[in-house]
C-alpha cells in the first residue's frame, strides 16, 4: 500500500481503469454497474461520446488563460445557465465547497451594505455545504467537524424543514441576511421536505429581506427531474449553487444570483486562478446541450417512477425497512440499523451503492441508465438488504 498519499479516504479495495455508460471496469477486467455516478456527477454516465469530443477538441486549442480576460466560453456557459435557471448572472469556481463560499461571502457583503456589523446566514442540521473551514461550518454534521475548530462564527443553525424554528430565530437576531438551505438534503439521507417547504422560506425570506440561497450541488443539473429541484416548485432563490453534475467529471463549480444579489459583486470582491476556464466552461455547456438534446429530464423522471414502483413493490414487509426516499435519481433507503456493510457487499456483487447518515442506502445512477439496468439495480439492493436485516 503506497504511502505517499494523505490518509484521507478510507478507500474501497478496487481501481476502476475504464468506463463506458453506466458501467465501470477495474484493473483485473471485472466490470461494475455504477449506481453512484461518482457521487452524483457522471449524470452522463462515463465516456459519453460529446463530452469526450468537446474535451478532446477544446485542449487542441486553449486550456487556461486566467480572469484577467475575457473568456467567450465561460460567457457562454452564463447565457445557458441563466437560460435554464431563470437566474440574472454567474460567478465560476472549481468545485461545490467554493460555489458556496462564494454564496457566503455574497451574503456577507450584502450584510455589510446593509449596516450589519456580523452579518449571520441561517444553516440546517443534517446539511452539507462543504469541507473548507467557511463551508464546514455552514455543515449540519457535528462529526466532521470534530478537529478543526474553532469553526467560523456567523451561522445559527436550525432543524431542517421546520420553517417556524426560522421565524423564531428572526425574533430574537436582528443581523440575518440569508438562509442557506438544501431542496432535498443529499448527504444527509436524502431528505425530502414538505411541498411548501421553500415556498414558506422564500415568504419568511421576503417578509424580512434576507436572501434565500439554495444549495444544488447534489440536486441541480437534472438529478431530480428539473435542471433544479426548486423548479418543482413556483418559487425562485436569490442565489443559487451548482457543481458536481455541471461537468460530468470536470471539475467546475458555479454561484448564480438574481435580483438584489445580482450586483453585490464588483469587481476585487471575490475570484478564482482556475474558475471558469475555457475547458471546463465548453464541457459544462456540452453538458447542458447534451441533456436537452437527448431528453434526459423527461427521462429521470422515467426512472424515478420505476425505482419507486420496483423498490416499493420488492421491500413491502421487509422487516428493518424504515422508507424509501425518492425524487428524480436521488434514491435513499433508510434501514432501522447502521448498514455501512452492504457497501462493501454490493462491491462483491459488481454494483456500486452508497451509504450516508449511518443507515440510508444511498442511490445516485446516471442519466443514461437502460431499463434492465434499473432493475438488476434493484434487484440486487433488495437482495442484499432481505439477506442483511434477517441475519
């Protein structure tokens, strides 16, 4: 086992050398079917043939140039992202964790132009925002927090889907400017809120002018059925984050604003070396057009009917079994016990699944996937919890 790398992964005994759809291959040629999409991110599934030409032919031509330029392909991939979101305009970084710093130092400064000498963001239990310290301390999770305080202050955290906590809240702190929230809590055991869950935050939002910022690194880009999960609704946020399935692979992380959060930024606010640069910015709009071009909302929700109807038909009465979560590709099935095994025991089976929050098997395929696929999906999930629970 090397050890020139930091032990920051307790990583699973394989190395995957190839992909192509929603299957993966290792080293020894034994091939997986990925029920993970590298933790909501190849929506496209692996090797997708536009996205492997675009980045083939874009690293013929420019890689990086910095910001200190114009960069017609990161001003293309804003009119799109705009175009899909109903946003007003958008600031590029490398990864989710620095699409929601960049939301936070917004909020921040829209304190601060507003009188506020601590201005201080809402936050949830249960959520997950990011590992750097700002991000890490907006994060609902006490356990990975541990070790690195002292955390950075400006948060007050509340229950999540419990709007009535918030207005409490904004009965006894005058400086709040925004509530920074998950649609659906991914890390956290795919947590669905109630319906008017948003609708009521983005009320309490107006009522006292905060900015509602919504967190879609896990479920923007198509993940539940929409481009957003907030477009399930008729609400819009005042600032929006997107990573993960923005690139299908490449790195690219993005922080979107509208309205009063739209002209916050000026110019030596906030910036990034690498953000936006031409490659990942023409992958990005490849993934957009892709989506569009091959109907893909239309077909997570496709799937989203048959996992729900296949998994609540197959563990109906299993005992152990405490709900099944599902909303578009976002798949979460919550056990009555710690379940982190079944990871290593789908792994045997050639199936890569999750578990998050200590007993909710976690399930995030790509956009691609066939019907068969889904099935022995299913198939092989339901067997290994009907063999974990009874023992």
């Amino acid at each position: 086992m090397s050890t020139t790398l930091m032990s920051n992964y307790a990583r699973l005994p394989v190395t995957f050398v190839r992909g192509e759809g929603a299957w993966l291959w290792d080293t020894q040629g034994a091939r997986y079917l990925d029920a993970l999409s590298g933790i909501a991110v190849c929506g496209l599934g692996h090797a997708h043939q536009a996205i492997t030409a675009v980045i083939c032919e874009q690293a013929n031509q420019l890689l990086h140039t910095s910001n200190l330029y114009g960069i017609a392909h990161q001003q293309a991939l804003a009119d799109a992202l705009v175009r899909i979101t109903g946003m007003e305009s958008a600031f590029f970084g490398n990864s989710g964790a620095e699409a929601n710093e960049a939301a936070l130092k917004l909020a921040r400064l829209y304190g601060h132009h507003q009188g506020y000498k601590r201005p201080t963001v809402i936050v949830t239990e249960g959520s997950f925002h990011g590992r750097t310290l700002a991000t890490l301390s907006a994060t609902g999770n006490p356990s990975i927090q541990a070790g690195f305080e002292p955390l950075v202050e400006g948060f007050i955290r509340v229950p999540y889907n419990d709007v009535n906590a918030i207005a409490e809240i904004a009965k006894q702190h005058t400086e709040i400017v925004a509530v920074l929230v998950e649609p659906i809590i991914g890390e956290g055991g795919i947590l669905i809120p109630a319906a008017d869950y948003l609708a009521n935050l983005r009320a309490l939002c107006d009522q006292n002018n905060w900015l509602l910022m919504l967190d879609e690194i896990q479920t923007g880009m198509g993940r539940t059925g929409q481009w957003c999960a907030y477009q399930h609704t008729d609400i819009m946020p005042d600032v929006l984050t997107l990573a993960k399935g923005l690139g299908n692979g490449v790195p690219i992380g993005a922080c979107l604003a509208r309205g009063k959060a739209a002209q916050v930024f000026q110019a030596g606010n906030h910036g990034s070396t690498f953000g936006g640069n031409p490659l990942v910015c023409r992958v990005a709009r490849a993934v957009i057009e892709t989506i569009e071009q091959e109907k893909m909302l239309q077909r997570v929700q496709q799937l989203e009917q048959r996992f729900y109807e296949g998994f609540s038909k197959a563990l109906d009465g299993i005992a152990g079994v405490q709900a099944l979560r599902v909303k578009g590709l976002m798949i979460g099935i919550e056990l009555d016990r710690p379940c982190k095994p079944l990871v290593s025991q789908a792994l045997e089976k050639q199936l890569l699944i999750n578990v998050t929050a200590e007993r909710v098997i976690r399930l995030l395929p790509p956009f691609i996937l066939s019907d068969s696929q889904a099935d022995e999906i299913m198939a092989t999930v339901c067997h290994l919890i009907h063999s974990f629970v009874n023992g």
